[in-house]
C-alpha cells in the first residue's frame, strides 16, 4: 500500500507513519520539515500548508491512502484534498469528540449534532476547526472519507501530557492525591490502536464518523495509576480521595487531575462516548498496564513530553506540588 501521512512527525502521525512501516508499506509524509525524525525509508515532501503554494509538493504522486492529523484551520484541510482528490484513493482525517454540540450527553453516538463550523473557515475554535475539517474531507472525498474522532489519547509519543504527568509525579514518590473513586471507568485509545485500526479501515475502504476510544471501562482510576505505580517502580502512596473533597477545592477535572472526570460532572461524557461502530468493525485496546509501562519506557529514553510538532503549545496540565499538598492536608 502508498500511504501518505499529511503531518506525520508528532504524535498521531508518527504512530500512524510507524504502524505502515511495520506493515511494509510505502509511506510518504507531507510538513514542513522543521521537527521529528522520520523511519529509514520514508520519504518527505517538504511544503507548509498554511503559506501561499505551499502544497507545491503534492502536485505530484499517486496514493493508495491519506491521513490527515491536521488540527489548525479547515481551509487547509479542503485544499489539501482538493489536490489530491484524483490521485488518491481514500482520505482518512483524524478529527476529535470536540465536534459534538454542547450540551453533550453520555453515551454521545456518531449521528449527534456537531457545533457549527464551515469547511473554508480560517478561523474559529478547536471543536470548529476539527468539524469544519470534518465537513472539508467529506465535502472532497465523499464516502471515500473517514472522520476518526478521537477522544483522550494516551501512549508513547503523547505530546499533551496527561498520562506522563501521573507517571513523573508517581515516580516522585511520596503521598499521592488519587481522584476517588478507585473503580471510576475509564474511557481512552492507545495511540498504536488507533493508528492500526485507521490504516485497517482505509484498507477497507470504509467511511463516515467514527467514535474511536476503548469501551467505557476498558480501565479504571485505579487500574491507571497503580499500573503508574508499578511501571516506575516507586513507593508513592495513593491517598484515595472523595471526588466531592477535591471538586469543593476547586480542583479542575481533566486539566488540574489529568484524565480524571467524576460521575456526573458535565464533561463526564469525555469518558462515555457511543463506541459500537468502531468496535463493530474491529477496533481492539491493549491493557492500560502495558499503555502505562511503554510510555513510562519512552519517557526515560526521550526525557519529557515533546513539543507539539507545528503547532502552538497548549498550557500545561497537573496540579503543582504546593497545591497538592495542600489538599492532602486537607483532605486528612
């Protein structure tokens, strides 16, 4: 199979450009090439979408499969598959449960309505730029274009840091604020099982949106952070808290505790997405041990969480060491 990846060095991309060199195929990749080192064998086009001509370098080439992680302006996103809508087969964009209008119920299936977005916008919001790249993608390829939403994405190469955040602060050691309660589910994908699962559906030439996460419970709080326990090996004490004790400190799910958002909190439907679509047609999730255990891996070998390749930084996420311990003594 041909396979360009249009991105391809941070952290989606570079686990979709690693699965197709494990499968043996050809693969092309489309940046800037200002950042992220690429697998012997993969060539690169060189050419910044957001500039005047600079999809230059694709006006040439033939594919069998596209992938876009593109997240920036949905113009980019259009003119993209404009240009290579005859020369290739298939078009897959990865987009994002952002899409999904507010307010979002649990369960949330692929047929709900998304926020209003136009798919030659230049500017607007994450969830508009993702649903406007949506409509761009569909708008070109039609039923040759898959919509991945993604939800939370957890693996080696995370360039957010929620799960290497919990990892550094495990190791640290010490007493831990854990987010009670231990059995709350959990709902994310490990970047690998996207990628596969994306390349396997472009090989199918499949379309449409899909929720694309593990099934609710896949893993729990408490699964998660011991696997962070014993993959650093640290003597850290989890200090299981009642979620009411840490949202009435004014503690922020999600960004505050990464990954952590209590039952029925309104942004609870993060973690309980409609899934049978994408399970339906084959997508399958690793154990959160050996999610927890390989990142823990490439966070010794890389030192700390990677810029996100072309794109602006986002702020920062977990709680500092002062508020933290302020809120065990609190909590007793």
């Amino acid at each position: 199979m041909r396979l360009l990846v249009l991105g391809g060095t941070g952290f989606v991309g570079g686990a979709t450009v690693a699965e197709a060199v494990r499968r043996g195929w050809s693969v092309t990749v489309f940046n800037r090439g200002v950042s992220g080192a690429l697998p012997a064998g993969v060539h690169r086009l060189r050419g910044d979408r957001d500039a005047p001509g600079g999809l230059a370098a694709l006006a040439d080439g033939e594919w069998d499969l596209v992938v876009d992680t593109w997240d920036g302006t949905p113009r980019a996103v259009r003119d993209a598959a404009r240009a290579l809508r005859e020369r290739a087969g298939w078009f897959g964009y990865v987009s994002s449960g952002s899409v999904y209008a507010r307010p979002v119920p649990p369960g949330v299936g692929e047929d709900a309505p998304t926020v209003a977005a136009e798919p030659d916008a230049v500017d607007g919001s994450y969830a508009q730029f993702k649903a406007g790249g949506e409509r761009a993608a569909a708008a070109v390829f039609g039923d040759r274009a898959l919509l991945a939403r993604a939800g939370l994405i957890l693996g080696p190469g995370e360039d957010i840091g929620r799960l290497p955040w919990w990892l550094h602060r495990v190791a640290r050691g010490g007493d831990v604020l854990a987010p009670g309660p231990v059995d709350l589910p959990l709902q994310y994908v490990d970047v690998r099982d996207l990628a596969a699962w994306l390349l396997d559906r472009g090989v199918a030439g499949d379309g449409g949106a899909y929720n694309v996460l593990s099934r609710t419970g896949h893993a729990t709080m408490g699964e998660l952070l011991d696997a962070c326990v014993a993959a650093t090996g640290s003597t850290a004490r989890l200090r299981w808290t009642d979620p009411d004790t840490i949202l009435a400190a004014g503690v922020e799910p999600w960004n505050d505790l990464p990954i952590w958002v209590p039952l029925g909190h309104e942004y609870r439907w993060l973690q309980e997405r409609g899934v049978q679509r994408a399970h339906a047609t084959g997508l399958t999730c690793r154990p959160v041990a050996e999610t927890v255990a390989d990142t823990w891996a490439w966070l010794r070998a890389v030192g700390g969480v990677p810029p996100r390749a072309g794109r602006p930084a986002r702020p920062p996420v977990g709680l500092d060491p002062q508020r933290e311990a302020a809120l065990l003594a609190a909590a007793g």
